[in-house]
C-alpha cells in the first residue's frame, strides 16, 4: 500500500510502469536529496511525466501529468560527487490530488489507483498472441530471430513494452491512463498497427534515459 504523501519526480520523457524497472541517473541537487531521503525511508520514488511548456519554469514546479507510477528503489549507488545511480521497480499507480511544497524537491499528496483485474483471461491472451504477431514481424524485419519468453506473464509482457518500445512520451503516458492491462493490450496493438501503417515498421529501439 502506498503512503498518502511521497516524493515524485518529473521527467519530460519517461513514463514507469507497475512491475518493470527504470534505471535513473540522480545528478540535481534537489533530486539528490530526494534520493538520499527515500533512501533513509520506504525507498518509494514517484514517477511523472512532465507537460509540455515545462522548459519555462523547470528550476520550479511546472505542470505535470497527475497520473504517474510509484517505484521502489532495488538497486542505488551513490557517486562520490554526490550523484546516484538507482534502478526503480515500478509498484503502483497513483493520482496527484495536491503538492506540498515543504522541500527542495517535490512532494505530492496522492490517491492509489489500483489496475483493474482481468475478469476474461481468453481476452488478454487473445491481445498477447496479436502483440506477439507485430514484434514478431517487426524482429524478423530487422533480420533477428524473434523470441518471447513464455514464463512471463500476460501483464509483466504489456507492461514492458509499453515501457520499452521506441513510442512518444505521450503515447505511453496515454497506455498507462488506460485502466488495466486488458485496456492498455489494446491501445497498444492498435497503436502498433497505427504505426506499421504509418512507416513500416514500430520500431524495437528501447529508450534511453
């Protein structure tokens, strides 16, 4: 269960989903401190995504999406100049309903929201097959031998790949809104169909942060 108060950190292109990881490097003084903060408690970090426009008032606060993800930090490495390396666990979603402004960095008052529980198995299997079908193709166009791990499960897969695969901030920041993982299964094969039209192939980059 998430605590009602954590700290969150707003980046302009990086969206966390429940159970993948995140590897973050730590080097602003106000984020080191969040860092070393979370450290000393329950190690939860919120993700958010930025709004567009943040550029005029990024030493502040500037708007955020309020829908992000709360991560567990499982791995940190503190820098001699003072800078981290941490990887986040994604745990849960959350909604933003006011910020505390007591700190440095950002403190958001939030609002769990629990993914919706697939009731129809058959469905998401269903989407998981035509998933698999499009990165399938995508790999072999590339001229690589597709392999999907079949110990994974339905969610940790969707999860993932709308974490990993080369889409727009705002494309993942519109899967992870989706309410469960049936929903956002089929937002992100329709929007993988989209752009299979659009250019001929997804793409199979992962991003870097």
């Amino acid at each position: 269960m998430l605590p009602p108060v954590i700290p969150v950190f707003p980046l302009p292109n990086v969206v966390l989903f429940p159970n993948v990881f995140l590897p973050l490097h730590i080097f602003e003084p106000r984020y080191r401190e969040m860092v070393t903060d979370a450290l000393a408690g329950d190690r939860i970090i919120g993700m958010v995504l930025l709004r567009p426009g943040y550029r005029a008032d990024y030493e502040g606060r500037p708007a955020v999406y309020p829908i992000g993800t709360a991560g567990v930090i499982t791995h940190s490495e503190a820098l001699a100049d003072g800078r981290f390396n941490i990887v986040l666990r994604g745990i849960e979603k959350f909604r933003i309903a006011t910020e505390d402004a007591s700190r440095a960095y950002r403190l958001a008052r939030i609002e769990p929201l629990p993914e919706t529980a697939v009731a129809d198995r058959d469905a998401i299997r269903v989407e998981r097959r035509k998933l698999e079908a499009t990165l399938r193709d995508m790999v072999e166009r590339a001229g690589n031998d597709p392999q999907f791990p079949p110990a994974i499960s339905d969610e940790d897969l969707v999860n993932a790949l709308a974490q990993y695969l080369a889409l727009e901030p705002l494309e993942r920041q519109a899967l992870l809104e989706r309410d469960g993982i049936l929903a956002r299964a089929r937002g992100l094969s329709e929007l993988l169909e989209i752009k299979t039209l659009a250019t001929g192939s997804p793409g199979d980059g992962r991003s870097v942060h």
